[in-house]
C-alpha cells in the first residue's frame, strides 16, 4: 500500500466514517440513521478499491501536471467577490479561511500555474 496513498486515505475515510457509525449505535439512534451511515461507509469502501484499481493501472506517480492559466488572472476577483457574498450569509468568520485562499490564488495568478519544461 505505501505505493498508493491515494486508495489509504480514501479507505481511511471509510474506516473514519465506520467510527463514526459505531458512536452512533452507543448512544442509540433510529435505524434510517444507521443504514444511511452505513451506506456512506459502502461508498468509501467501493470507492477506495476503485482509487486502488486505478492507481494501479496507471503509473505510479504523474511527473507533470498541465494546467492552462489563461484566466489565472481573474481567480482572485471572482475568489474575493465570492468571499464578499459568502460573508453576507455566513458571517465574518469565514475571512479566517478564505483570506489564505485568496493569498494563494493571488501568488498562482501572479506567478503562473503551468509546469515549466526542463
């Protein structure tokens, strides 16, 4: 497994929620609760074999990532336009997460997200 973290730490999602479930069967809830938690753990678990299936199909490790950063430029305007709509509704709390967001969609668009060639 050490050559596919991706599929660990879906499963370690999975194995999270399974937790979960457990503590809600302790302080007994009704049983739509249990199957629809339950559920969500049958998911993960589908969904980490289908991360290790893949991860195995393919390479090991991607060396480059191609990303075009033609807009690059207008993510911090509409990033800190979304932040100004989301603070109405939410509350100014949310500067505490969107404010080093901002900070690095800023250095992206700054600096430019494409992968240099050697």
């Amino acid at each position: 497994m050490r050559r596919h973290p991706s599929a660990v730490v879906v499963a370690g999602w999975a194995l999270l929620n399974g937790v979960l479930l457990a503590v809600l069967a302790v302080y007994g809830k009704s049983p739509l609760v249990y199957w629809l938690w339950g559920g969500v753990v049958l998911v993960l678990a589908l969904a980490a074999g289908a991360v290790l299936l893949s991860s195995r199909s393919g390479p090991e490790q991607h060396v480059r990532y191609r990303v075009p950063d033609r807009g690059a430029g207008a993510v911090p305007p509409a990033a800190a336009g979304l932040l100004v709509a989301l603070g109405f509704v939410y509350g100014l709390w949310l500067l505490c997460v969107a404010v080093p967001l901002l900070g690095v969609s800023a250095a992206l668009a700054v600096r430019g997200t494409t992968a240099r060639e050697r």
